[in-house]
C-alpha cells in the first residue's frame, strides 16, 4: 500500500524545498516532540518521513533553515510570501527564535539517535564553588532568571554529613557570582556541595586552616629517633595565615614534651615566621611514642597568643636488633567494647609475618596483662585484637596494651607500650535472627554476649512462655558453622576468622517447639538481662540491655520421614525421602541385595547381598551410597561399582540382571537413624523389592536450554538432562563397563554438536564442568558463538550404565541473543506528597485521608530490604511509629526504552512532613504542583537490588528527585 505524508507534512516539506540554501544546509531540519528529523535524511530515507508524518502536530513543530529556528505554526501565521520564503524566515526567527530543549535528540536514519549539540540546558545550573568561609558561600551560577531564585532550593551539605540551611542569595558585582548565606557556619575539614535541582558543585574546605594555625615538620622520616637519650632531630614551627605561610609573623613559641625529652631551648622567637629548636631522644628499654606541644606565649597579634600545635616522635631502642626501619611498634590503641581493642601501628606492616610470630608465642601481644584470642587485620597498619570473656578489660579503666616480642633480632615486632580509658557505654542489642531448621532459633546480637547469662534458659521468653530445661536441648553462645554442627564461638585464622561470639543458638526439644506458632505464622522470641563482656566487671546496669525482641515465621513442621525407592537405571538407585533429616545416613544404613536365582521351591528368590560403601573407595561388586541431598540429607544414590555382566558373568553363565530368578534387587533401609529435625524416627524399616527390566534403549535427550547468569541474561552455556544415567568417560570417575565393553573398545566418547536451522553453520561443543551426581546431567558449551535464533544440539555415542549406546540424540534449543535491557540499582525518581486527599480503595490502600506519602521509583527489582523502615531516614529522623512501608512494580522510560523497578510508597503520618502549602490529589498524583518546601530522604548505602548489586548514584536526595530530568509517572 503506497504511503502518503499527511498535509502538514507535504507542507513543511514544500518549504524547505523552496529554501534551497537552507535544505543544502546539513544541519537544517524539523524540531518535534524532543526530536529533530535532518532535512537530508527525511528527502533520501522514505522511513524517516514516515516516522514525522506520525509524529508532526499543527501545535508540536519548529523547523530548522540555515541555523535559524522558528514555530511552524507561529511563522505561517503571518502569511509569508513565497517567493522571499527564505528571508522571511529569517527575519522571523530573529525576531522570535525557537531555543532547542534540553535533551533534543536527532534521528539517524538507521533509527539510532544522537544528542543535538544545539540543545540548551535549562534550569539553574552550578558551575563551581569558589570560596567557603563562615556561613558565606560564593559560587558561580549560570541559566540563572531575571528573578532570584529563593534560598531554599539550594541545598549544601558536605562530606561529613552535615546540611546546612541556606537562608539568602545575593549577586556580587561580577557576572555569574553570587553568595549564599548559610544558617550555621561550616566547620571542620571536607568536601562542601552545592546543589540546584540536578546541577551540583563541591570544593575542599578546612576550617581549622582559618587565622592562625601552626604547621609542625621534624626533620627524621617517619619522626622516630634512637631511644639513647643522644639521638636528636630539628623540629620546626611555621606559622600560617588562613592556611598560608605568614612570613611577617612575630613573637614566641614554646616547646612541651609529654615525656619529657629536651630541648636546647624550650622557648624560640619566630624568623619570618618560623621557629626551629633541637629536640634530643628520652632513654629508654622500650619503644615510646612521645608528643610534642608548641604553643605561642607572646605575639604582636594578641588574638594569636595560646594557639597550639603538636606532632608524634617516638624513640625506639637500639637493642633490638636488626634493621628497625623494617620494624613495626603501637603508637595508637582505642575501644569502646570490652571484647575488641583496636591498635594501629607506626606504619604499613606484613600482617601474615606478624600473624605467624604471634602464633608461636602469644604471650607477644598482651592487653591488660592477658593474651588475646586472635588478631584481625583492619588495614595495613591497624588490627582488632579479639578477647574472650577471660581475657575481657575491665569497663571505665585505664587499659595497656603491651608488645613484648621474645627474640629482639629477629622479631617482626619492637617492643613498646600504649594506653587508653576504656569507657563502654552500649549494652548489646537484637540485630536479627535465623531459623536454620524448625527447631533451631540463631540469634544474633549487636556486640559479644556474656555466655553465662545468654545461655540461662530462663532469660529466653517464646510467645509468652518462660523457656524450662525441658524445652531446649542446647543454649549455646555462639553458631554452627557447617551444617548440624555445634556452635562455634571464634575460629581464629589469618585470613578467614569465624567471630560467633555475638549469636546465641537455641535448640528446642519436641517439647519446646510445642510453642511455636502454627505453620506460616510469626512467633516472638524475647531475650532478658543479655550483657555484654563489660557489665562482668561495670555492675552499674548500663551493659545489660533492656529486654530484646527477635521476631521470625513459624516453618512448615515434619511428621515422621516416609522414604520411596525408585530405580533410575539397572545400575543406579534412588533413595528420597519426603523431609529433611536430622543427620546423614552411612553406607551401613542400607542394605542391597539381589536375586541370583530362584530357590528350590522355584518361587522365591535367592537373595545375595552385595556390600554398601561410602564415595570413594569403589571397590568391586560394592555398592557405592553417595548423598546427593544437601544439608538436608534427605536423597541417596546407590550405585552398583560393576557391571552386571560380571556379576552374574553372564559370559560363561548367559545370565544376566533381566533373566527370569536374576530379575530382582531388595533395597532395606534401616529406621534406626532416620529421624527428622524433631528427632521424629521413621515407623519402620523400608524394604522395597524392584523388578528389573531389559533395557534395550539407548539413552536420549530429555531436556535442554540455555543457562542464565545471576541477572537472569543468557550465557553461552547450555544444561543437559538425559533419559536416564550415561557414562562420560572424561567425568564420571567409577565407570562400569560392560564385559561386551571391556573385551572391545570401552566405553565410547560422546561428541557434541551444535547445528543452526537452515544447516548453514555447525559448531562443535564440549562438556563444560563435572556430570551430575546422578549422571545424568551436564552442560555443554559451544566451542564457537551461536547466533540468536534456533539451534539443534546433537550428541553421539552416548552409552548408559548397561552398555546401550545411542548413535544420535538431538534436541531442539532456542538460543537467545542480547540480553534485554536491564535497569540500574539506583533512584530514578522520589517525591513527598503532603496531606493526600482521597480514600483508600479496593485496589489502592496505602494510605489514607490525610496522611503523607513519599514515593519512590528503583530502576531495577530491589531486595526485600527496600521494604524496611530502617532503610529510610527524612528530614535526619527515622520512620515514625505507624510509618508503612509498600511496594509495586513501576515502570518507567529512558529514552525510548521502557524499564521496570521497584516502586516503593512510605505512609507517613500526616503531621511528620512540614507544611507545604500543597494537598496532594492522590487519583491524579503526576498533576500535582512541585513541592514548594524541601525535603531530604536519606537512604542506606547498603541497600542492594534483589540479585545482590549495592545501590549506585545519590542516596541522599532532595524531594522533589528526578535523575537525569526522569519523569515523575506513576502511570505505568
């Protein structure tokens, strides 16, 4: 059917064909819906017209001529004359010009895009920050209207987490600077950022530099001298003004050692503005840190008096050998927990060196006299050492901590000493808990708890019920760290430490979990007078926390196990059962045997036992019995080590699995381990007799796709099921030939090929990885890259456990190309709405008449984490009581390209966002006007999309929040 451009097209066609020097014009064109369509391309690409015919409004388009841009719609209004077209345009778009939006794209013919450099930016934007002093704030703004803009749309924060209220904005004399006026001062040392909508600018500040400071150097690296009480280094003194050298400074400066070393003068008089003195080493057995104070006693400037500086020296004896620059000592130890002591050395040390030292003789490392359980490393010059209850400091007390290693020469270590006040004003807290299995309750708590009280059966509450001896089996400070394993309180270990000693683990006997709540529904365990390390030795009551409360879903309870017996192939058997069980069953719980043929009464069979083995030691007419369930120890395989061929050596005998006496295999399994996680034992003893049948099929492809990564795109990798077990003889370890097989060539090779629809292309594969457990799946990777579309996978000479091989088995697979856009873990969009109006409905009931809302839109599926309170802070205060927090899944467009994400919506109470002057229509919510008042939402930088990615871009974000100019749509 032939196309033809609709009127308004044909016009604006017609126009730019009796304009010649503008259609010759490469960058002349039409301007309609954020787009721009290249006059070129639209007359030489017959698709491009078409997409402006579909596009193009009387109301919706400028068009381009020669750089000069104009309304279509305004521009014909005035009844141009054709024969002077061109320079009419002209002359009215100087007049009235068109200015490209931000954003305007142009469409290449190939359907791409590229941005339009023409495009303006609008909107205030924040070119730099030139200076911070005070509450003054000066920076370069551009775009900026006629009227100001008022001092609350900008918001500064800085890197230390402190915002501050801009309460003015006042131009200077030079263009594009202007001064906010800040309602506190900005203090410390950071980055400041200022921000306007999306346009953002920062600069480095520090505060401490404003006047006059003093700057303190000493002349040795790394400030260490000789512990000789000989050794000396020059330290100076320079003084700043507002963070530069002030060369006209006069006056004094004196100079204080804590540990008294000396100087050659104590008091110096500063030369264009520096002061120097000789400092000499303290004598000493032990390495010491000593700090050095200076203070100006007299100066013309009076307000400079009592300003004070100071730097670390430390003196390191001689006497220990070897080279002490490889040396490390402690110049800095802090805690504020009983349990951990933080020390930092004077520089970057090979922590495995130091590690093994210590290992060997842990009296090395001593806090309070007392040997520590491990140490951690934080960095390259700090590690936490690790206490436990015994060796805990005493809360409110001064705290040594000593380095003392045995052989001076070859230690990693010199010797030395710190000290530091303990003060540990925190009790522990509940941090979450695990259910593990149904009768197991981890707990987890903010710091170490004490294990005598934490594991009083008392101090536990289970909905109400004060837990009694009878109803736990085990309360342990600590949790197991493999599964069905005892808690463990601390693995100690260079790399990979295990610090349990915050978990308590709850066992409850059959009795105890009478309490739980019925299946699916939530139960409230609640811990009292939990202490941590320091309320051992601090009995003021501080360190024992209030009661906390550990709230969990009841899981599905098991009945006593019922096990089936299946058999996958006349070499491989099945054992599942319907639950987990409490431990895993030895080789000794089963029982194999087999019909080698009929007794004398020529009814019943004879049966002969063949012995069962764990993996691994495959030996011969056994019975290898390999778990194949997990942690929860519910599945089995039992497979036969040899053939049956050579069972019933069928060469001389002609028998064989499937001959009438020899057709039978009896599989016991023994109740008396098998138990659930209640400790529920199996009624009886399973015995399951199974017929075996010829098998004359050779094995074939039951199913096959292609795999995915953990973000769901396809991988050039394809999973394989086949009908029943196969032998691959690169991956199966115990393979059970055949007699046919072993007197010939052995089990055969399978090969693997890839072959596309129309047979064009055929690309080999190979076996990626290890065959299954149950030898019966595997993957298989393409040795070359198969093009979107459908594929057939082709496998030969497959054989199975009894010898059948299969010439060829296929299988049709549908390989997928590109993977589909996927969004970003990040905020696409967040508004608040005050006050909302209308009902909850049926469909909507996140709210209701009244309350706040802040909406949010991810730009990816977040974790179940986004639905949390603790997740969100607004204004600097955390959700309210009665804050609810919902989600959906919202859509939302970049470019042209639609995305989904999670769509969270916080229902505040009505009275916790400040009056914004706006009442929100929550059934027409993207009518609604911008805020007028500023809100900040906060959200944790931990918070991760659901497979596992941590959240990108801003996380403190103003409301209204648009990135990158998203629009607010809560549409779709």
């Amino acid at each position: 059917m032939k196309r033809y451009a609709k009127p308004l097209v044909s016009a604006m066609v017609a126009i730019m064909a009796l304009a010649p020097a503008a259609s010759a014009f490469a960058d002349s064109g039409y301007y309609v819906n954020g787009k721009k369509y290249l006059t070129n391309d639209v007359a030489s690409h017959s698709e491009l017209l078409l997409k402006l015919n579909n596009e193009a409004g009387i109301d919706n388009v400028a068009l381009d001529l020669n750089g000069a841009r104009a309304i279509y719609k305004d521009f014909m209004a005035t009844n141009p004359s054709l024969a002077n077209l061109s320079q009419e345009f002209n002359n009215y778009a100087a007049a009235h010009g068109y200015q490209v939006p931000a954003g305007t794209v142009i469409v290449n013919p190939d359907g791409t895009t590229t941005p339009d450099p023409d495009a303006v930016e609008t909107g205030i934007k924040v070119d730099a920050v030139s200076t911070i002093k005070g509450t003054s704030v000066t920076v370069q703004l551009s775009n900026v209207p006629n009227t100001l803009p008022a001092a609350n749309t900008f918001t500064v924060t800085d890197s230390n987490s402190q915002a501050y209220l801009v309460t003015a904005i006042a131009a200077t004399n030079t263009a594009g600077e202007y001064v906010l006026t800040l309602g506190t001062q900005v203090s410390g040392k950071g980055t400041l950022t200022v921000r306007h909508g999306n346009s953002e600018a920062s600069k480095a500040f520090d505060s401490t530099l404003d006047g006059i400071t003093l700057q303190v150097t000493v002349d040795d690296e790394d400030a260490t001298l000789v512990a000789n009480g000989a050794d000396n280094t020059i330290l100076s003194v320079k003084v700043l003004k507002d963070g530069v050298a002030d060369e006209t400074f006069e006056g004094t400066v004196k100079f204080i050692s804590l540990k008294g070393a000396r100087f050659a003068k104590e008091t110096v008089a500063f030369n264009k503005g520096v002061a120097q003195v000789q400092l000499t080493s303290l004598s000493s057995p032990v390495a010491v840190v000593d700090t050095i104070v200076v203070a100006i006693t007299d100066a013309d400037d009076i307000k400079a008096i009592g300003t004070t500086a100071n730097v670390n020296v430390s003196y390191v004896p001689a006497s220990q050998g070897g080279d002490t620059d490889e040396k490390v000592f402690v110049t800095y130890a802090e805690s504020d927990r009983a349990s951990d002591v933080y020390v930092q050395f004077n520089k970057a040390f090979d922590f495995a060196d130091v590690y093994a030292e210590w290992a060997i003789n842990p009296s090395i490392i001593t806090v309070a006299g007392k040997t520590v359980t491990d140490i951690v490393k934080v960095d390259n010059k700090t590690v936490k050492l690790v206490l436990d209850e015994a060796q805990s400091m005493n809360d409110n007390k001064t705290v040594t901590v000593d380095i003392a290693p045995i052989n001076a020469v070859s230690s990693n270590l010199i010797a030395s000493t710190i000290k530091f006040n303990l003060v540990d004003a925190k009790a522990p807290e509940a941090v979450g808990i695990d259910i593990p299995n149904y009768r197991t309750l981890v707990t987890r708590f903010s710091e170490p708890v004490v294990a005598d009280i934490a594991e009083t059966t008392t101090n536990w509450v289970l909905n109400g019920h004060v837990l009694t001896l009878d109803d736990v089996q085990l309360v342990k400070v600590g949790k197991a760290i493999v599964e069905n394993g005892q808690p463990v309180l601390y693995v100690a270990d260079a790399k990979n430490p295990v610090d349990n000693r915050n978990y308590v683990t709850i066992v409850l006997s059959a009795d105890g979990a009478k309490f739980l709540k019925g299946e699916g529904k939530q139960n409230l365990l609640q811990a009292y007078n939990i202490e941590d390390y320091a309320a051992l030795t601090d009995r003021s009551g501080q360190n024992v926390a209030t009661t906390q409360e550990f709230k969990f879903v009841t899981p599905v309870a098991p009945n006593a196990p019922i096990v089936e017996v299946t058999e996958d192939s006349p070499e491989q058997f099945r054992v599942k059962f319907d639950q987990p069980l409490k431990d895993q069953l030895a080789a000794s719980d089963f029982k194999f045997e087999y019909a080698d043929g009929f007794n004398a009464d020529k009814v019943t069979y004879n049966y002969q036992p063949l012995a069962t083995e764990a993996p691994g030691f495959n030996t011969a007419e056994f019975v290898t019995v390999t778990p194949i369930g997990g942690q929860d120890n519910d599945e089995y395989l039992l497979e036969l080590n040899t053939d049956w061929t050579f069972i019933h050596e069928t060469a001389n005998t002609k028998e064989n699995y499937y001959a009438p006496g020899f057709n039978k295999v009896k599989i016991t399994v023994d109740k008396a381990n098998v138990k659930n996680i209640l400790d529920v034992q199996m009624t009886e003893n399973k015995v399951q007799e199974l017929t075996l049948r010829l098998d004359d099929k050779s094995p074939v492809i039951a199913d096959a796709y292609q795999k995915t990564n953990s973000a769901g795109g396809p991988i050039s990798e394809f999973f394989v099921k086949m009908s029943e077990p196969v032998q691959i003889t690169s991956s199966i370890p115990n393979l059970t030939p055949s007699q046919e097989q072993f007197g010939g060539q052995g089990i055969p090779t399978p090969t693997f090929q890839f072959v596309n629809a129309d047979q064009s292309k055929t690309i080999d594969g190979e076996l990626k990885g290890a065959i299954s457990e149950d030898d019966m799946s595997f993957t298989i990777a393409p040795k070359g890259v198969l093009d979107a579309g459908t594929w057939t996978l082709y496998i030969r000479s497959i054989s199975d456990d009894i010898g059948n091989t299969s010439a060829t088995t296929s299988y049709q697979l549908e390989v997928k190309g590109a993977v589909a856009a996927q969004g970003e873990p990040r905020v696409i969009w967040a508004v608040a709405y005050n006050d909302v109006t209308g009902a909850a409905t049926a469909t909507d009931a996140t709210y209701n008449n009244g309350d706040d809302v802040v909406d949010i839109q991810f730009g990816t599926e977040m974790s179940l984490d986004a639905l949390t309170s603790v997740v969100y802070t607004i204004n600097g205060k955390q959700l309210p009581v009665g804050a609810k927090v919902s989600a959906i899944e919202g859509k939302y467009t970049v470019g042209t390209t639609v995305l989904t994400g999670t769509r969270v919506r916080i229902t505040l109470p009505g009275n916790f966002l400040a009056e914004t002057g706006l009442t929100s229509d929550m059934t027409n919510l993207d009518q609604e006007d911008q805020q007028s008042e500023p809100h900040m939402l906060v959200i944790s930088k931990k918070l991760t999309s659901a497979t596992g990615e941590v959240l990108k871009g801003d996380y403190e974000l103003p409301l209204t929040y648009r990135y990158l100019n998203a629009d607010v749509d809560h549409s779709k």
